[in-house]
C-alpha cells in the first residue's frame, strides 16, 4: 500500500485499514513537536496535530505499507528519512468478503473515499438508484463500476465543494454505503460492492467516452503482444500506436505513454519528474492494478486506475492516437486532444535520442 495525501489523510487511511496499529515518532524530524507522544494510535497523532499543529496536517505526506518498510514521510521536510513508522500489531490485509470488523467512518467525502480504497482496494461504487434529487447531475457523467479514486478525480472536475462536504461511510455485513448528511440522511448517495467489477476494460473504457460524448473506433486484429507488432500487422505509422510502461518513481507508481517505435530513457524521466529514483515495474507489481486487462494490454487512460500519467512530447503531437484495450486482439482508436481533455496528462520529453537506441 502506498498514499500520497496530506498527512491529515494519510493517518485516516492507516487508522482504516489497520486501526490497531501503533506509530512511532522519530524524535530527530518532530524534535519541536514535543506534545507527541512517542508512541500513539493514529487517530491520537491526528488529535495531537489538530490541538497543537493543524497546519501540519495539511503538508504533502506519503503512507508506505509494505514488506519492506512500514512509515510516514513528510515529503518538505525529508524524502529519505521518516517522521513515524508504523507497527501494524499483526494485522492483516482484509480480504474483500471479510467485513465482520465493518468500517464506519465520519469525515468529509474525500476522506472517507481515500479511506475506502485504502481498506478496500479492489471496491467499486455505484450512483445510488434513489439517489437525492440535488445529487442527480452525476448520473450523466457516472461510469458504471466506479472505483472511489475515480469518483474523486469525477468530483474535482465537475462538483469540487462536494468533496468536502460531510459523509458518512458505512461498510458492513447488512450496509455497503456513503450518506451525505446535507442532501439525506436516510439515502444513501453511493452504494459500495467490495469484490472485482467484472467489466471488461473494453467495455468500462466504451461507456466511459459514450459517456463524455467522445467518438472512438474499436477494431479486431490477429493476435500481437507489443505494440510494435500491432502497428507491423495494421499497417499503422508506428508513431501513431501508444504504449504503455508502468515504473515505479520514488515508490509511486505511474504510467508513462509513447509512440511504439520509442525506448524510454529513465534517466530522463528521473530528471523531469524531480524524481530521486526511477525503476521499471515488474509485471507482478501492477498486474493488480489492471484486473479487467490482460497483461501488457492496458489503455493509456491511468486516471481510470488511479495512476498519473505522463506523455512523450512526440506522441501529444499526433493528431490520432491508436492502443490497446486490455486484450491482445483488440485496439481502439481515439483523437489525442479528446484523450488529452478526459486524461490530462502531462507532457515530458523522456524517450532515448536516436544515437542512444542500441539496434
């Protein structure tokens, strides 16, 4: 698991996921925190910082949950060291059919989205059927099986103020649901299915664009496995067939996006990113993160997966950008300034010159 929120949403998302966890300050980053205590609930910390440094809650943080290192970083002060490491008192992920515990949460919309994901990964949402009059304008731009980072970036986009109204997010065996007090209190605006949409990514990315009025092409093609071969086998100028490459920088994973006739150079990218490492992801790193796509065959639309994404600069100059659709045997074909408008990537040059390339 990995977050880059505020620090404010970061302990909400740890005290979600693992609320018997434990967090120890390091003395030598929070030296002036002195109120801290040395060893506190997250939910203590939050109350702590709320009391006597609210405006620490509100600085870039970054929550690592993995094997290797369980800790929070407060990315202006150090990206290296640590302010808290975290012990989870042997919890465990939960699984998605394990809801015994339940989760209730009372904070504002984007907080109990953030802690959604964060307990429930794999979760995807629904516009409630009855849901609130004042509410409605989202059944025209809601994708079916929404995943919570998705609805945030929906609600940045077309109702921000929502994003901070008060909610109340309930997961348990008998309720799976967002109530927003302020529009109801008896129905619910969102219901939650915790198990895998199982949507395919061509259809999910088709009513997506439907929904956004965007024109597109789908077509069938013999079975290619990069997307080199697949502009070989269409006849298709190379330059033309997006390809996608997840990496991992400084810990966050992101999608990368150029012509299938470039090599990335990651020294570039470490550059134009301000980025302290830069790596290649293994396929069993993201290969969770695209369920409905088989591997390799995921679209350049990140934002769908909650990934940033980033473009070559060479290929935002084509007029027409063609990719996969999460098989090996079907592409789409799409307007670049239709994707750029529904994706808003950002545009880097990070793709080897000519004379780098090794023939």
């Amino acid at each position: 698991m990995q977050l880059n929120e505020i620090l404010k949403n970061c302990l909400l998302a740890l005290a979600s996921r693992y609320p018997e966890s434990v967090v120890n300050s390091n003395e030598d980053m929070l030296d002036h925190y002195t109120f801290l205590a040395q060893t506190s609930l997250p939910l203590q910390v939050l109350a702590l910082l709320q009391a006597y440094a609210p405006q620490t809650l509100e600085t870039p943080a970054r929550l690592i949950l993995n094997e290797r290192e369980q800790a929070i970083y407060l990315l202006d002060q150090s990206q290296h060291m640590p302010v808290f490491r975290i012990r989870c008192g042997g919890s465990t992920l939960p699984q998605l059919a394990e809801l015994q515990s339940g989760l209730t949460l009372d904070e504002k919309l984007k907080n109990c989205l953030l802690a959604l994901v964060s307990r429930y990964p794999e979760s995807v949402m629904d516009l409630a059927e009855d849901v609130p009059t004042s509410l409605s304008f989202l059944r025209y731009v809601w994708p079916p099986a929404c995943p919570p980072l998705w609805l945030i970036k929906l609600l940045q986009s077309h109702a921000p103020a929502l994003l901070d109204a008060p909610a109340c997010l309930v997961v348990t065996t008998g309720q799976r649901a967002i109530y927003l007090p302020d529009h109801s209190q008896h129905t619910p605006a969102f219901r939650i299915h915790t198990s895998k949409s199982t949507m395919r990514c061509k259809e999910r990315l088709a009513v997506y664009l439907n929904a956004h009025l965007v024109p597109f092409q789908l077509q069938q093609h013999p079975r290619t496995f990069s997307a080199q071969r697949l502009a070989e086998s269409e006849h298709i100028p190379s330059k033309m067939v997006a390809k996608q490459v997840i990496v991992f920088a400084d810990q966050q994973m992101i999608m990368l996006v150029l012509a299938a006739c470039d090599q990335i150079n990651l020294e570039r990218v470490r550059a134009a990113l301000g980025a302290h490492e830069v790596r290649l992801a293994r396929e069993a790193e993201f290969a969770a993160t695209f369920p409905d796509c088989d591997v390799g065959t995921m679209p350049p639309f990140g934002n769908l997966y909650g990934l940033p994404v980033y473009v070559e600069q060479s290929l935002a100059a084509q007029q027409t950008i063609i990719f996969p659709v999460g098989s090996y045997t079907e592409m789409m074909r799409l307007s670049y300034a239709d994707f750029e408008l529904l994706v808003q990537p950002t545009v880097l040059a990070f793709i080897q010159a000519p004379a780098e390339v090794i023939r």
